[in-house]
C-alpha cells in the first residue's frame, strides 16, 4: 500500500515539475522580451491575491519542512504511519514528494508576482503570454473601467471563449490604448 502511494506522487511530482519548468521558461522569456521593448502602455495587475498564495504556500512548505526534519511527533504523520502503515523512510518521501510540488507551486505563484504587463509595439505582453497583433480578433473596453477585454476568437470579445482576463490601465492611458488597438487592428485577424 505504501508504494502506491509514493508511486502515484512521484508522478504527480514529475508531471507538476515538468509543467512548472515549462512555465517558467515561457514567462521568463517573455518578461525577458517585455524588458527590451518599448513599453507604450503599462499594464496594471493586482498582485495581492499572489501575495496571500506566496505566503501561504510558504507557510506550506515551513510546515513540510518541519515534519521532514521530525516526522514521529505529529499529528499529521500520524496517519500515514498508523492507517498507511509506513516507516520513516517512506513517510519522509512522501513528505520530500509534497515538498517538491509545493516548492513548484510557489516558483510559479512568485513569477506571477513579479510579472510585469505591457502594451508594446508588437501587441501585449501579460504574465504568462504574449499577445501578437496578428493574433487577435477583437477588443472590448469594459463601461465605466479602465478595463479592456482582448479575444483570440472568432465571435469576439463578448466571449468568454478565448479572451483574455480584464487587462487593466491607468485612466490617462485610456484614449491612447483605444488609439494603439484602432491603429493596429487592420493587423487583426479577420473575423470572415
């Protein structure tokens, strides 16, 4: 019974680290384009929400750390010892497991963090991608918010298919940003 269990995370472990190294490529690349690009418009993003999940995945991995260090004296461990009915060795790799998929958890939670958002020449750059012009079929500014919703998709930007999260941007950039995505949507994909 304990082997499938370290069988089964070990290959949640391999799978979460492999996409989080994709991630991490991908953003890092991108943040590396953003940085030498003529930013036109910043992007404004509310990091609090990934504040709170870097500082909860923290406490995570304190806590998973501290059990590894001394597996036999907590409640936690318990059940892996009692119900699962593993030694030392498997429940410190168990716990080595989870460390691995917290720790991934928290590179990509930090990325989005300290991501940065623009509006550029070429099109947009988000924390995690980059919109090309040619790649776009429609915008919609939101009523009343310095909001604007950007689609890759055929029926526009009134769906949620294939839009973009609510990209928002400075009041004073308003008129600027509709006049950056007027200029360039002969460049957009055609929506025929």
């Amino acid at each position: 019974m304990p082997n499938i269990l370290i069988i089964m995370l070990s290959c949640v472990a391999a799978v979460v680290l492999i996409g989080t190294v994709f991630f991490l490529i991908i953003t890092i690349r991108h943040q590396h384009r953003l940085k030498y690009s003529i930013t036109i418009i910043a992007l404004k993003t509310n990091k609090i929400f990934y504040w709170m999940l870097d500082i909860l995945i923290a406490f995570a991995i304190l806590a998973c750390v501290s059990l590894l260090i001394d597996p036999y004296n907590s409640i936690l461990t318990k059940e892996l010892y009692e119900i699962w009915n593993m030694n030392t060795l498997y429940v410190r790799s168990t716990l080595l497991l989870l460390l691995v998929i917290l720790s991934c958890s928290l590179s990509i939670t930090v990325m989005l963090t300290i991501a940065k958002s623009a509006v550029v020449n070429d099109g947009i750059y988000t924390a995690v991608y980059f919109l090309d012009w040619h790649h776009l079929y429609d915008f919609h500014f939101e009523k009343g918010d310095n909001k604007v919703v950007v689609s890759n998709n055929r029926n526009g930007a009134l769906t949620l298919s294939g839009t973009s999260t609510p990209l928002k941007f400075s009041k004073n950039d308003r008129d600027k940003l509709k006049f950056l995505l007027n200029k360039n949507k002969n460049k957009f994909v055609s929506k025929s």
